[in-house]
C-alpha cells in the first residue's frame, strides 16, 4: 500500500464545499455560544459554572484559547496544508473560541462563518505560496503519513496491555502483526493496519465486558448490590443537564447532518491518521479508524454532556466514519440528523450502563491514553522525517531543537502540536538561510 501523497495536495474547494464549510462554521460558534456544545473536551467541564452563572463568558472565552489555540495552529492548519483535508483542530476549535467570545447571539454565526470563509479561501493560497518556495516544507510534511499510519494501528495493544498486563499485551501484539503482515501479502491495496486494529479494539472490548460480567456474578454471589440514592446530586444534575440537551433536539439534528454531510464531501478527516487516508482516496479504511477511536470517546463525551450540560460538537463521532461512506450529501444529511437524536435521546441511558461497566469505561480512558501516545510518537517521527527531506541533518538540527526547546520552556505549545509548529517555522528559518546565501536546498 502507498503511503506517499501526490505532491501537490491542495486544498481546492468546490462552491457547494466552501458553502458547507461556511455555513457548518456559523452554525457551530452559535451553538458554542449558547453553550451547547463545544469540540474540546477539556473545555467541556467548564461550561457548567458559566451556564450556571458562575463564570463569566471572557474567563470562559480564555480557558478556550488557552487550551485550544496549540492544537490550531501547531497540528491543524499543519495537518490540513500537508494533506489538502481539512480537519476538526482547525474547522472547529476556532469556533468554540469565537462563539463564546462574541457578546451577542446574532454575532457568534457571523464570526464562526467569517473564520470559514478564511478556511476555504485563505488555506489555497498559503498552500500555492509554500509549494513556490525554495525550501518546499508543506510537501515535506507529507513524510509524517507513513510513521501516522503505521505507528496508530499499535493503540489497542497499548491499551490491552495498560490494563490487562503484558501477557494480553504480548498475545494482541503478536497477533495484529502478523495481522499486518498478512494484510500486506494478501490484500496490498488494503490499509494494513485495517484489520489488525478492528480485532484489538474487539479483543480489548471483550476483556473488560467479561471482567465486568465476572466481578458482578461475584457480588451477586457474596449478596452486594448496587443501590442508588433517588437524592443523589449527581444523578439531579445529570438528569437536569440530558433535559437541557433534549430542549435543543432540533439544532442538534442539524448540526449532525452539517457534520455527516462534511465528512461526506471527502474534504474532511475526523483525525490525523484519518486525513491521510482521506487524502489517498481510502475512505472505507477512513471510515474504520474513526469507527474504532470511537469507543474510547463515548464514555468521555457521555460523563462530561451529562456532568455539565454541553455536549460535543461532533457528539459520539459516529458521524464521521458514517459521512465517509454515503453515497450523496442528501442521505448523509437525513442519516447524520438521526444519529445526532438518537445521542441525544440515549444519553441519560447510556450514562446509567456505562455506571455498570466500569472495566468498559476504564477501557475507554487506556484506549484515548494509547492514541495519544502512538500519534505523539508518530507525528514527532514523521516531522523529524520532514525535517530530513527538507534540509537534511541541518533540518533535524532546527526542527528537533525547536521541539527540544519548546519542552525545556514548558510546552507553551503542546507537545503533539510542537514538532509540526517546529516544521514550519524551521521551514521558514531554512528559506530565509537560502535567500542569504547560507543554505542550498536538498533536490527530491
């Protein structure tokens, strides 16, 4: 299987796409500003003080930039530029931060709509500007979609072994690669991490269901059971939040269907490993990867919706491997709004299972661990890769110690976003060294 893009991915927008873009855009600062639904999960849990009133919108507008701002320019415009598809950093962490930031209901769409159309139409043209270059540092980027690929299909085996220890670790290890291995022999246009990820996902599944099935057979033998408080608090201001959410059906439905109908023009991908396979035309593979993270973000999103009443901007995510296969915009859109209602509606169910299947929602946490762990590794890698193709040991030298040093200040980028920040602004720096004279471009 290839997993070198064309070099001139760009990103070329048709008018339905720019329009989609646009649109979906307004539509997710508005509902950020009414703190509906945001795209970080970490600024999640702070949305239940300012719906409260206990917080103000400018401290909830800065927690956002604060823990957003990294992740949109240090991964997502990166991303987005070296595989010509657009991705959630940098389509909707910017539309958290402006929904809340606007004082007023009617400005929140204008600027979320504004920051699409820079999207769609600025995006281009940086993108014609550095291939132009000298020093090509966007077409060097693409280096990073071997180590992506190759190194995420690892996250099951990290999370089995996390929580089950090394022997099921060792037995899921062994299997997906000679999994991997047998997919590239049989199947050579096939992702080869395609198969060996869906049977770790399913193995870890069942370990911790059977956990579970066995610990509650123990306590019904020894007479434990489980007894719920009708006053309990949490249970109030969960049941409190999933009716808020349940108020706004309608607008979530459309916000489903923007969102299935944007994976579904094929001009977005829901994660990094996933753009590249976007990029290339996979969409089926596409479609598997994001289904699989999804069981590690369900217990996440669900406990945070019902703590605080603000759910996420692309809810459980199954809109996106949904979006990638359907066949038209249409049928996505009907398909994306019903997946959305049903979220809604089975969130308070979906809370009280998973309350009794603590291994499933134990997994869940080991699973988001691993994929950040295989992709800080991966895209660290696949930059000092780019590092090389564009300016050889001087490259490394520049990329690496940016990434170095960002470390030693105390990661004001965060860590997963500094080694593509540090391509390009090394890219830039090895452009300025050859304008002086100083540096001669490596010929690919």
């Amino acid at each position: 299987m290839s997993t070198t893009l064309a070099a001139g991915a760009g990103l070329d927008f048709t008018l339905a796409q720019q329009l989609t873009v646009i649109a979906l855009c307004a539509l997710t600062a508005y509902i950020s500003h009414m703190a509906l639904a945001v795209f970080n999960d970490g600024v999640r849990p702070f949305l239940l003080d300012f719906i409260q009133g206990r917080t103000t919108r400018s401290a909830t507008t800065a927690v956002s930039f604060g823990l957003s701002a990294g992740f949109i320019f240090g991964l997502g415009a990166p991303m987005a530029l070296s595989t010509g598809v657009l991705n959630p950093w940098l389509v909707f962490l910017p539309t958290d931060i402006l929904g809340m930031l606007a004082p007023k209901k009617w400005l929140a769409p204008i600027l979320g709509g504004a920051w699409g159309a820079v999207v769609v139409f600025g995006l281009n043209g940086a993108n014609d500007v550095a291939h132009d270059l000298p020093v090509d540092f966007i077409t060097a980027m693409q280096q990073m979609s071997t180590p992506i690929l190759f190194l995420f299909t690892l996250f099951p085996v990290l999370a089995i072994t996390k929580q089950f220890g090394r022997k099921w670790g060792g037995v899921a290890g062994g299997l997906e690669l000679a999994l991997v291995v047998l997919t590239m022999k049989l199947w050579p246009k096939m992702f080869a991490g395609a198969l060996a990820m869906a049977v770790g996902v399913l193995m870890l599944i069942a370990l911790a269901v059977a956990k579970d099935m066995k610990q509650r057979t123990a306590d019904k033998a020894a007479g434990v059971t489980g007894i719920v408080l009708d006053d309990d608090p949490m249970a109030s201001l969960f049941s409190a939040s999933a009716a808020r959410l349940r108020r706004y059906l309608p607008l979530f439905m459309v916000l489903g269907a923007g969102v299935c109908v944007l994976a579904q023009m094929h001009i977005f991908g829901g994660g990094e490993a996933t753009s590249f396979l976007i990029a290339k035309g996979q969409y089926t593979e596409a479609a598997q990867v994001d289904f699989y993270r999804v069981f590690g973000f369900i217990p996440l999103i669900a406990t945070t919706a019902l703590a605080s009443g603000a759910y996420g901007i692309a809810g459980f995510t199954l809109v996106y491997p949904i979006g990638y296969l359907m066949p038209n915009p249409f049928l996505a859109a009907i398909v994306g709004a019903a997946v959305f209602a049903l979220e809604i509606l089975a969130l308070s169910s979906i809370g009280k299972v998973l309350g009794k299947l603590p291994s499933v929602r134990d997994s869940s946490e080991h699973l988001r661990s691993a994929i950040g762990d295989t992709l800080q590794l991966a895209i660290l890698f696949g930059s000092l890769m780019a590092a090389n193709a564009m300016g050889g040991g001087l490259g490394i030298l520049v990329v690496g110690g940016l990434y170095l040093l960002n470390d030693a200040m105390g990661r004001p980028v965060v860590r997963m976003a500094a080694a593509p920040a540090a391509v390009i602004v090394g890219g830039i720096l090895l452009n300025v060294l050859y304008w002086l004279d100083l540096f001669t471009p490596i010929k690919g």
